[in-house]
C-alpha cells in the first residue's frame, strides 16, 4: 500500500489524537498509531482502551488499501522535524516495512499487525443521541473541566456531568469545594417530555475535547449508551468509556436564598486578590472580603511570618455588613473563567456557599459557579 501525505497536514492530526496515548500501556500495540488506508482517505487511530480518537485525511496517489500499526513517537518525532512537503509512503503488506520518503532522504520503520489494533466499541441499540454547536460545547467544556476532582475515592468527581432533559442541556462539575452548573440549548436530542438522560464525561476525554472542538464547526453528534460515549466532530470521532456512578445531586447544594447581593468589576477584584493572596497563609491560602456600603475590603495575613496586606475596591451593594472568607486560589480560578466584565456575589451568611455569577451571560447559555467558605477565625 502506498500513498502521499502533506508532512505538516499529517503531523497535526497526529499531534491531535497522540495525546489518548498514555506513557505506559497495558497493551504494546497501544504505543502505535493506526493506520488504514481506503481509497484516498487515511484514517488515523490513537487510544488507551478507554479512550479512542480517530480522524481522517484526504492523501493522493493512493495505491492499494489496508492497515498497519505504527510506532508513535519514532513518527511524531521524525514528522515534527519537517517543513511543509509531500512525504512518499511505501508499506509492503507481506512485512509491513514502512519506509518514507521526502525530497532529501528516507526513514525506515518496521510496523505492526493493524487487526491486532483494539477495535472501536459499537454503541448499544438503546443509545441515545444530541446534538449541539460546536462553539456551545466547547464553551461548556472549558467553564466545567477546571471544578472536576481527583478523587480515587469519589469517582464520579472526576469528569464531567451530562445532563439531558427537554429544556436542554446541562454541564456541571464539582470537587466538593467548587462548583460549576453551565446550562445550554442543543439543536436536538432524543429526548422527549419528562425524559431525563445523563452519563459521565471522564477528565481525560473531556480534555480531548476541549483541545479539538476550536478547530472544528458545525455541531457535534453526541450518542451515548450505559458504557460509553461517542463524539462525532468534522474531522475527528472519539469514543470513550464512561464513568460508572451516580453523580450528586448538584440542584441540592445550591442556596436558594441569598440575600446578600454584590456587584463588582471582575478585574479589579481578581487583581486585588492575585496581590492580597501573596500574603496570605501558604496552607490554608485564606482571604477574607467583608462586604460594607459600596465596599469590598480584601485582606490576608500570614502570622507566622508577621506579614498582612489590605486593599478597598468599589462595588454596587447597600446591604449590611458580612464577612466571608475564600480560598484565594479557587476564587481567582473561578473569576478566570466568567466571561462578563462584571460579576455579581450571591451570599447568605459565612457558613454557607456563595455563588459568583456573571452579570451578563451570553446567549443561550446560564453560568453559575459556587465556592465553598472557608472559616474565619474571629
């Protein structure tokens, strides 16, 4: 089998699906990628077991049809060297001997048995389908996956919750200390009525995702059944295993009641934080706001080492006076990924979790993050 590939447009699929690999496999065949040749189009396979990646390209001068395992990072490596050029491709079927050709020399490599290769698992018949942009996935995944857990313990911490109903789609995810709920409408789901569907997304699919879904368009088809998850983008399927569990009721944890209302600039209070935060206890990272008449005061001290900061920023609140404090490295986290330029503090007293949702949020979609309190000591 034989076949031309453009060098720079073949190292950028392979950069893409490479990242399923893991460093140690269970399986050797699992330290290759793939390679199955059909007419003109190559199609390209990375996975773990778990996780499978798979993506195509269009190659010319096509000879013959079939497929073989090739070492992973011995190709990366050689293909990452290269300026855009056609590269020659000549595998000989009865030993699988690869060799490549470019305009100034040839690389030899010895391939593998592609049936040997895991194949890709086939989705059950009661699985079930949604479908949704792109661009509204990837937002949902960026916001959700920094509040997933790892938790060895808790499983089902560790991903990405899908929940489906007939209102739409929602995204959450949680580490017991912060939490993110990111409601959306999908174009369509096979869900109808009182239906509600959901399953899993582990971290490690869920960041595949998030690395592939800017370069894409149009929507992805999402099927799923009790196992596993299929992603179907333009250029680029994955399927991976779900995670087993059942994930918390995220509803419950929220406070419905917060009469504390607080409407800040989010830049100004994400850098007084980021300086205030220098200061602060290197383990318990604490930092206290008391919210006072249009007043936000940020302060952190570590006296162990007799060091304080202070700082007054301005706000919209007209409310009585409340002292919280936050772990300043979850709160800038959080700050980081609201979009709006102002942000508005939902708090009902310093015992219980406060919400920090955007001002203005975007359309078709609802952000709320929630941040556990940390105890203050007076």
């Amino acid at each position: 089998m034989k076949f031309i590939a453009s060098s720079t447009a073949l190292s950028s699929h392979l950069q893409a699906i490479s990242r399923v690999i893991n460093s140690k496999n269970s399986l050797p065949i699992l330290d290759n990628f793939l390679f199955e040749l059909n007419g003109n189009t190559l199609t390209m396979t990375a996975s773990d077991i778990e996780t499978t990646l798979v993506t195509s390209m269009e190659v010319e001068s096509a000879e013959g049809s079939g497929k073989v395992a090739v070492t992973s990072k011995l190709l990366l490596d050689t293909l990452r060297e290269f300026s855009e050029q056609p590269l020659s491709f000549d595998i000989n079927d009865s030993n699988l001997a690869l060799v490549i050709t470019s305009s100034n020399g040839s690389y030899n490599f010895i391939g593998q048995n592609g049936d040997e290769y895991p194949r890709l698992p086939e989705m059950q018949g009661d699985a079930r389908s949604l479908n949704i942009p792109v661009e509204t996935l990837s937002t949902g995944i960026v916001k959700a996956l920094f509040a997933t857990a790892d938790d060895e313990l808790r499983p089902v911490m560790n991903g990405v919750f899908f929940d489906i109903d007939a209102e739409g789609l929602t995204l959450v995810a949680t580490d017991a200390h912060k939490l993110v709920r990111y409601k959306t409408k999908y174009a369509s789901a096979s869900v109808q009525g009182d239906e509600r569907e959901s399953f899993i997304l582990p971290k490690k699919p869920a960041t595949m995702l998030k690395n592939i879904l800017p370069k894409e368009s149009g929507d992805v088809a999402i099927e799923f059944d009790n196992k596993n998850a299929r992603f179907k983008l333009e250029n680029y399927t994955m399927v991976c295993r779900q995670v087993e569990g059942r994930f918390p009721n995220y509803n419950g944890v929220i406070p419905k009641e917060n009469p504390y209302k607080v409407i800040v600039d989010r830049v100004s209070i994400m850098n007084a934080l980021k300086r205030v935060s220098v200061f602060a206890n290197q383990g318990s990272n604490l930092v206290k706001l008391a919210f006072s008449a249009n007043q936000i005061h940020v302060s952190a001290q570590d006296i162990d080492f007799s060091i304080s900061a202070e700082e007054t920023i301005n706000c919209q609140y007209e409310g009585d006076k409340i002292n919280i404090g936050f772990k300043s490295s979850f709160l800038i986290e959080i700050l980081n990924n609201i979009d709006s330029a102002d942000v508005i503090f939902e708090l009902a007293d310093p015992s219980r979790a406060g919400l920090i949702l955007p001002f203005e949020n975007e359309e078709n979609e609802e952000v709320l993050m929630l941040l556990m309190p940390m105890l203050l000591s007076e």
